[in-house]
C-alpha cells in the first residue's frame, strides 16, 4: 500500500496520527480520558466508526470495535464485500445491533458487510458434558422468537439449526462474502468447536486476519460463580483449534490487552491468524501510520 492514504482511514473521517498525538500528550492520563470519552460518546463526536474502534458505541460496544476492525482490514486490503457473524442469536438484541454497526460502517468506509446470525432457534441443546459448564446453563434457555426477529432484521440472514450441520454447509448454501469478523456467543464448549470449524475453510473464504469476540470467556465481576477455565468452554476450544493448526491460530489481542485504560470485554477480543493466507504480510500503513519520523535524530 506504500505511503498513499489508506481509504479505510478516509472512510473512519479523522486524521489520526493528529488524534494520536493528543492523546498521548493531553487526553491520556486518569482524569482527562475518561471525561473525554464520556464526552465522544455522549455527544456522538467523530465518526461512527472512530467511536466503534475506540468501544464508545452501545449497545455492544465490543461487536461495534470488531466490525470496525474487520470493515478496516477489508477495506485497507480492497476487498468489495465482507461477512461478519454471530453464533448464538437468542432474542436478536446483540444481532440486531452487529446489524446497526455494520450498516453505519459499511456505509462510511464504503465497503458492503453481509450479516449472519446462527442458532438453533431453540435455544440451547441438550448437555450433560461438564465441558459445556451445565451448572451454569440448561437446555432451552435462551429461545427465539423467529418471526417476530424476522420482522426486526433488515438485512442480516438467519442460521437456523444445531451449528454441528449448519457450519459445514454454509458457505456452499449462502456464498457469504469472505469472513472478516464473528461473534461467539452459544455458552458451550460442544457449540462453540463445530462453529470454529469456519475458520478451515479456504482462503478465499476468509481474510487473513479475522477479529472475533468470546462472550464467556470471563469477562465480569458479576460472574463470580461461572468460574471460566482453561479447560471447560470457549477457551478449551479455543485452545484445541489452537494445538490441531500450525498455521492457523486464535490468539487475544495483546495490543488491547495492554491499553492503559481497559475495559472488561477487551479479554475477550481475539484475532483468527491466518498466516499462509495470500494477503497476511501485504501493508496495512500508510503515511498517517508511519512513524519514521518520530524515531529520527
Ligand atoms: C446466550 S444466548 C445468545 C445471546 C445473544 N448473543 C445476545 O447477545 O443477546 C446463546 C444462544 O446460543 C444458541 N446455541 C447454543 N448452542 C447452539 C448450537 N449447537 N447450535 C446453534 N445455536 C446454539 C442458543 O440457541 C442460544 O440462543
């Protein structure tokens, strides 16, 4: 990509490399940036997108920075038309919103998002498997109403089926643009596995770097008695597509990980790596990007 402007960073609407100077001489310190978030949010200063990539839109401020991450590769790597996902819809509220976010920020970054939500429509199946966390959650909570979110949604697509016979079928019945962003949210280890499986697909499928968010990986103090591990849950099957895949990983984004001010659902934010995609080396920067000059004598 060179030093040209990146059209994704045009699409955002602000300069950044001046934002970022602000902030790390005025706005970055315990009293001044939080009131100045509060401000961005509660005035919708900037863009859509630049208070989805800073988590400053709600509902689901954590689909909102995914889908602005996702739109931001896509763009950046001149895809047209990208997919984003969510596994576990239930009544709609966090698809209802991925649809929001992807419709304002398709539109400023000029790049088309295809939505996709998958369930059962039943709510959760049947499970006995401690892996599944069942003194947690049981069988049927979380059932959809699937007319009546039908007649909510505006674009996005439903799944509907167990993701163990939906996932494998998918990109043959749906030819969903290559996949940029997913939502994992189906409370089980045995669900969460199949749908993983979206990431074996080819590369043309995928982009070579994909943001995701894990709902039960542990992010609040409120879940005291969940007691997430490391071998129960989203992160089990995490970690097992991690040990089955040389080349394909699912890591956290230590980038997020280390801010300086971090919200509690940035634990789970992780990125699908997909290192012998034809795209996973080619640019992202451009010269608001570059910071050649800063490091000069
Ligand atoms: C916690 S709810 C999702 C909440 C939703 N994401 C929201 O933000 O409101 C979990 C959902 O995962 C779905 N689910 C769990 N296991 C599944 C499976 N094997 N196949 C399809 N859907 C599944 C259930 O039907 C349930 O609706």
């Amino acid at each position: 990509m060179g030093k040209e402007k990146n059209p994704a960073r045009v699409g955002a609407g602000v300069n950044e490399g001046f934002f970022s100077r602000l902030y790390d001489n005025f706005f970055s310190n315990e009293i001044v940036w939080p009131f100045t978030k509060l401000l961005i949010k509660g005035l919708h200063l900037f863009s859509y997108s630049f208070r989805a990539k800073l988590g400053l839109i709600s509902p689901k401020p954590e689909y909102a920075r995914c889908v602005f991450s996702g739109a931001f590769l896509g763009k950046s790597l001149g895809y047209k038309k990208i997919s984003m996902i969510e596994f576990g819809v239930a009544g709609g509220r966090g698809l209802t919103a991925l649809e929001k976010h992807a419709e304002v920020i398709g539109r400023e970054m000029g790049i088309e998002i295809e939505v996709y939500g998958f369930d059962t429509g039943k709510g959760l199946p049947k499970t006995n498997d401690y892996r599944d966390l069942p003194y947690i959650w049981r069988e049927g909570f979380y059932k959809m109403d699937v007319e009546k979110l039908k007649s909510r949604l505006r674009s996005a697509k439903l799944v509907i089926g167990d993701v163990g016979e939906t996932v494998a079928k998918f990109f043959d019945d749906y030819n969903p643009a290559p996949v940029a962003a997913v939502m994992f949210d189906m409370d089980f280890y045995s669900s969460t596995v199949p749908a993983l499986h979206m990431f074996e697909a080819d590369d043309s499928r995928l982009l070579p770097r994909i943001c995701t968010y894990f709902d039960d990986i542990g992010n609040s103090a409120f879940d005291y008695n969940y007691c997430f591990s490391d071998y129960t849950g989203e992160r089990l099957a995490i970690r097992e597509f991690n040990e089955k895949h040389d080349k394909r990983k699912i890591s956290p984004d230590f980038g997020l990980l280390a801010d300086k001010f971090r919200e509690s659902w940035y634990s789970g934010i992780f990125y699908v790596h997909l290192f012998e995609h034809a795209k996973y080396n080619e640019g992202v920067f451009d010269k608001e990007t570059d910071h050649s000059a800063e490091l000069s004598l």
